[in-house]
C-alpha cells in the first residue's frame, strides 16, 4: 500500500484564491438581487439589474485587488 499524503493545511494560496472568488461573486450577486428588488419596487427594469450588476462588480473588484495587496505585503 503506498503511504498516504497527508491533506493540505487550510490558509494556503488555492484557500486565499477561493475566498477572493466567492467574495467577488458574492458582491456580484448581491447587487444584483438588490438591483432586481429596486426594479419591482420601482417597476423600472432592467436599469436596477443593470445598476445593481456594475456596483457588485465594482465594489467585488475593489475587494479582489485590496486582497491582492495586502497578501503581496511582507510581515
């Protein structure tokens, strides 16, 4: 029987990596489910959607790059 690997550490780079796509899609996703409830509210489609999409996708990316800065720091 070959010797079994031991299972990676959490707090590697593929952990970080993973954190910072659901952190985009997570803003992504949230701007746009507000965007869709402002359009009913409203009755104005798709310019909430539209609106509530560009803002995930900014505030997502402004995140992506903050955590790309801050991981290339030294400790």
């Amino acid at each position: 029987m070959p010797p079994s690997r031991p299972s990676p550490k959490p707090g590697g780079p593929s952990w970080g990596a993973a954190g910072a796509a659901f952190e985009l899609a997570g803003s992504v996703g949230g701007g746009c489910l507000l965007g869709v409830l402002f359009d009913r509210w409203q009755n104005t489609p798709p310019w909430g959607l539209l609106v509530g999409a560009l803002l995930g996708m900014t505030i997502g990316m402004a995140a992506l790059i903050r955590m790309a800065f801050r991981g290339n720091r030294p400790r």
